[in-house]
C-alpha cells in the first residue's frame, strides 16, 4: 500500500484539503505544503501495517469505501492508505 502522511492534529483542516491530496498525492519521498499544511510521500507500507495500528487504543482507523482508502490518525499526523495499482487489480 501507498501512504501518505498529512501532518495536522486537525480533522477540520484535513478534511477540507483531503480532495486536494487525493487529486495531486505528492510522490514518494516527496513534500507538498496544501493550505500550509505539510503533506508528504511516505512511500509503501506493508498490508500488516494497518492491522498493527488498528489495535492501538490511541489511533483512529476510517474507511473511504469507494476508493478502497484506510486513514489512520495518531498523534499529529494523518495517515491515508491508498491500493497500489497491484492491489486493485
């Protein structure tokens, strides 16, 4: 899986540049500031990774069903976890 981190404790503010994040995502490894919010390429995660942070009392699992798309939040940051082409195929 793809994951990219949006750096903000916000969910107002993350929900309101989500759309722009999902239409550009920065590439791995790369930085974009959205509505002076940082979003980064995280590059990829293993399909355990969700599984491991979904028992942890301390962070938020969502699902965009229609997408196919995991948010995780913890701590300051937003994770989104997005299908490789692999995966959805």
């Amino acid at each position: 899986m793809k994951c990219i981190s949006v750096y903000t404790k916000d969910f107002g503010l993350f929900s309101d540049i989500y759309e722009q994040v999902m239409e550009s995502p920065p590439a791995e490894n790369e930085e974009k500031v959205i509505e002076g919010v940082t979003v980064s390429g995280a590059g990829e995660v293993p399909d355990q990774y969700i599984e491991r942070m979904r028992v942890k009392p301390e962070v938020v699992v969502m699902r965009e069903k229609g997408r196919n798309v995991t948010i995780l939040q913890h701590g300051e940051v937003f994770e989104i976890c997005l299908p490789t082409a692999e995966e959805t195929a």
